[in-house]
C-alpha cells in the first residue's frame, strides 16, 4: 500500500491537488482513492450521493449545483463517517479553532475505528492512497494529534 499525505496552508489548493492526482493516476492505470481526513472540508463525497451527512450543514453555492460534492472520489470520508466542524460547533459552543482541535483529537482516539473502515473498503487489489489533512497551523503547533494519526496510519496501513 502506497500514498501520499497532501498538507499545505488553507487555501493552498490540497483538494485539487488531491483531485488532479487522482485523476491523472487513474489516467496512467493505478487504482487512486482518497482519505478526507478534513472535518472542515464537509462537502458531500462525490462517491455516495446519499450521504449521511446533514445537508443544512453543507455551504452550498445555490447556482452551482456541483459545488456540494468532494471533486475526488472518496474511500472514506471524515464529515460523512466519523466528525464533521459545523456539529462540533454547533453542538459543544466552540469557534472554529477550537472546533477543529476538538474533532482531530477526536479521530485521534477513534483512529482505529477508522483504519477498520478503510481497510474494509480497500479493493482486494489494494490502492494508491491519498490523504487529505487540514491546513490550519494551530494543528500542527499546539498539538501533536496530527502527528499521531499520520505515525499511526503509517504502522497500521503499513
């Protein structure tokens, strides 16, 4: 099992990195799924069209009808299967900061959860694996959950 871990500043462009990634190695032969490890990034995977999030938390673009869905295919989505930013702060009172460090911790103590999900939908052929994390700093300055769940991915996914 092979892959990348795609982080940047937000706004940097990870999900279209991730996105012309994907396509272009299922361009050249090489099955590409990615890993939405972003609770902030809540729009629909574009791989479920029934999704189990709730669709009043998604910002949506009322003429763009397309500007709801992840444009890469997803083999797991954090907003979908695990967390999502906009219930955090709704349902705990907190900024978005402060959101964010809460739902990464979160996937921290339920990585293995989350590894369960990721191995059970990995095609029997295996995959190439993209990992798409949020940008913001507090993230990977005043906590090492981000570092945790990379480490751990790293060992369990081998």
């Amino acid at each position: 099992l092979y892959g990348q871990i795609v982080v940047g500043p937000p706004g940097a462009g990870k999900t279209t990195y991730c996105n012309g990634m994907q396509q272009y190695l299922r361009l050249i032969g090489r099955e590409t799924l990615v890993v939405n490890l972003d609770p902030a990034n809540e729009l629909l995977s574009s791989s479920t069209q029934d999704s189990k999030c709730n669709p009043e938390n998604v910002e949506v673009h009322k003429d763009n009808e397309e500007d709801k869905f992840l444009p890469y295919e997803t083999i797991l989505d954090v907003c979908e299967d695990v967390v999502n930013l906009s219930s955090v702060m709704e349902q705990l009172k907190l900024g978005p900061n402060g959101g964010l460090m809460y739902c990464m911790e979160y996937i921290e103590k339920h990585l293995d959860h989350i590894v369960k999900l990721i191995q059970e939908r990995l095609p029997p052929s295996g995959a190439y694996l993209l990992l798409d994390l949020p940008g913001q700093v507090e993230l990977y300055t005043h906590c090492t959950c981000v570092q945790n769940i990379v480490r751990r991915l790293q060992k369990q996914l081998d």
